[in-house]
C-alpha cells in the first residue's frame, strides 16, 4: 500500500513539475489572477462581477456570429504567444521570490490534482453508462 502510495507521489510531482515548466511564461499572471480569485481585497469580488457582466451584456448586445467566434479563438491564441514576451516586462520577471514560487507550485499542483478529478470522474461516469445505462438515464432525468 505505501508504495502504491509513493508511486502516486512521485507521479504528481511529476506531473506538477512539467505543468509548471509549460506555465512558467504564465507565472506571474497566474499568480495575479489567483489573488483577485482568493479576493485579497475587498473590491475584488464587485470587480469580477462587473467584468463578468459586462462581457455577458457585451455578447448579448453584440450578437456576434460564428465567424466572431472563431476570430475570438485567435486572439487567444494570439495571448498564447504574447504573455510569456510581455509578462516579464510588465510584472519584472527579476524580482522573482521564493515566496512566489512556492505559491506558483500550489498553483500547479491543484491543477493537476483539478484535473486528475475530473478524468477519475469522467471515467466512473462512462463506465457506470456502460454497466448501468438506466441509472444513468434516472440521474438525467433528475437534471
């Protein structure tokens, strides 16, 4: 059992260790982004909702189209290739602590343990369809 254990460990710290070399670019807007989520300060949460209503009122507004959509799609592409250029500059990448690390690493590591969860989920869910189609049909019908 420990050694299941252990394998498990050394498997997360695996996966946490590449996530954050894939991210680094990221570092210092995710750890941006996880002070306004953890509401750090009081006008955060006011915040949040008046961003996230502004661009739900926009979207309705707007009406945009599939094609808008898709451009959508490339300027988050375009974002892909241009944080981890401009973040250094922004946020100065040489001021870079031990503390900020450490929290880079939580970070990561909740991610992967997110989505390790998600997987283990969605795999019991196919696999309780594929034993027992009509309890699954009796949850759907409960949503």
């Amino acid at each position: 059992m420990a050694e299941g254990d252990n394998r498990s460990t050394n498997l997360l710290a695996a996966e946490t260790a590449s996530l954050e070399e894939q991210l680094q670019g990221w570092g210092e807007v995710m750890l941006m982004a996880d002070k306004v989520l953890r509401w750090e300060r009081a006008w955060f949460p006011p915040a949040i909702m008046g961003v996230v209503s502004l661009v739900f009122l926009n979207i309705y507004y707007l009406d945009p189209s599939v094609l808008s959509g898709v451009s959508c799609f490339y300027v988050l592409c375009l974002a892909d290739y241009l944080v981890p250029i401009l973040a250094p500059r922004i946020f100065g990448s040489n001021k870079w602590t031990t503390e900020q690390q450490q929290r880079f690493h939580e970070i990561c590591s909740n991610l992967v343990k997110t989505r390790r969860r998600t997987v283990g989920w969605w795999k019991r869910l196919f696999t309780l369809k594929e034993e027992k189609p009509k309890m699954v049909l009796f949850f759907y019908s409960l949503i």
